[in-house]
C-alpha cells in the first residue's frame, strides 16, 4: 500500500483538464488534511505523477485527454504502489460508469456533490470501500438484472455459489488467479455487490445461478 505523511494524511493525486474544476478541488482537499501530491491536466501525466509519487487515492476525471479514464486505470492498477482510483464524472450515466469500474476504478462518483460529499468519498476510497454514485448503482443493479453475464462471468459465479476458491476456480476453468480476479470485480460491480455472499445472492435473484 501507498505510505502516507507521518502525520498520516492521505496522500491524493487530482487529475482533470480544466484548470478552475482542478484547482477547486486541489484547495478543498489541502483545506480538509488531504497530502495532495500531484497534479495531472492530461491521461499521461496521471500516469507518470502515480508511478512517481504513488498517492493513496487518484482521483481521476473520465474524460481527461487524450486518453479517457479506462486507459488510465488499467496503466495506473498494473503499477505497484497500490494506488486506489476515485473516478470523477460530470456524467451520471451506467455505460461510463461500468467502463470505469470494469477497467479496475474503486468508485465512480459525480462532479454534483457537494464538498463534503465529495470528502467523504475519498476516504472512503482510501479505505477501500467501493464508492459508487447512489443513482448510478441503482441504474447499474437495475441493468444487471435485465442483462445476461458473459459465459465465464458465469461460470464464476457459479463456482463461488458452490464454495469454490480462487485457486479452485483457476484450476477448474483453466485461467489464472489474476482472471478470476478480474471477473469477480466485473461481477460485482455488475451487481453492485461488496463482497462474495452479496454477489451469490444477487445473481440468484438475477437468475444467473440457473442451469
């Protein structure tokens, strides 16, 4: 994990495009405690800063050229360091939402909170809670619902309703402990679950368990 300050501040990185959005919340963050540690107006400067400076939390615009968030995420989750990702939108809509959340964001939240909403969600970020707009989770559980998984999404799930482990699961699918990794997040940001028994349960309910 990222270290923080001695003082123990959480160390953040803002990144987005427009300069009046950033320095806002680069002055709201150092007025509340945050250690902001860098700054990025561009996708590949986000990159850099985090690998250089490995904060506690990116917080992360979607649409920060000349790569959006996804490119991002997936460049700044393969680094080591641990950094958490906070993706900040002007858009309440599932299609960004998931994108982010499937490429490996921690959360997807809106640029309409207010202050300390917005506060509140980089420490919950930071301590590795999963923040997702309310409507937006509402939306995305809606959707998975009426929507079908992939063919290995569901072989996964099955597999966790019937108690298997990672490991188990990699051997009996014939993929790594990465990938199964990689389908248990996109399962359960699909069904906005937080953990293995919420997921079981809300595919059940969806209808994926069925044979």
């Amino acid at each position: 994990m990222p270290a923080s300050r001695a003082d123990g501040a959480l160390r953040v990185v803002v990144a987005d495009d427009h300069p009046v959005v950033r320095d806002g919340v680069v002055a709201l963050l150092d007025a509340r405690g945050f250690d902001v540690v860098g700054e990025a107006d561009d996708s590949d400067r986000a990159i850099s800063v985090c690998t250089v400076r490995t904060p506690d939390v990116l917080l992360l615009d979607y649409e920060l050229p000349p790569s959006d968030a996804p490119a991002v995420i997936e460049a700044v989750r393969s680094a080591p360091g641990g950094t958490r990702i906070l993706v900040f939108s002007a858009f309440r809509d599932t299609e960004r939402a998931r994108t982010a959340l499937d490429a490996g964001a921690d959360g997807y939240v809106t640029k309409g909170l207010r202050a300390p909403d917005l506060v509140d969600a980089v420490r919950r970020t930071a301590a590795g809670e999963r923040v997702v707009d309310a409507e937006v989770e509402r939306a995305l559980r809606d959707e998975a619902h009426r929507t079908q998984p992939t063919e290995r999404q569901r072989a996964v799930i099955v597999l966790v309703a019937g108690g298997a482990t990672n490991r188990e699961i990699a051997a009996e699918l014939g993929i790594t402990e990465r990938t199964v990794k990689y389908h248990l997040r996109a399962l359960f940001d699909r069904l906005g679950a937080s953990n293995r028994a919420e997921a079981v349960a809300r595919a059940g309910d969806a209808g994926w368990l069925a044979r």
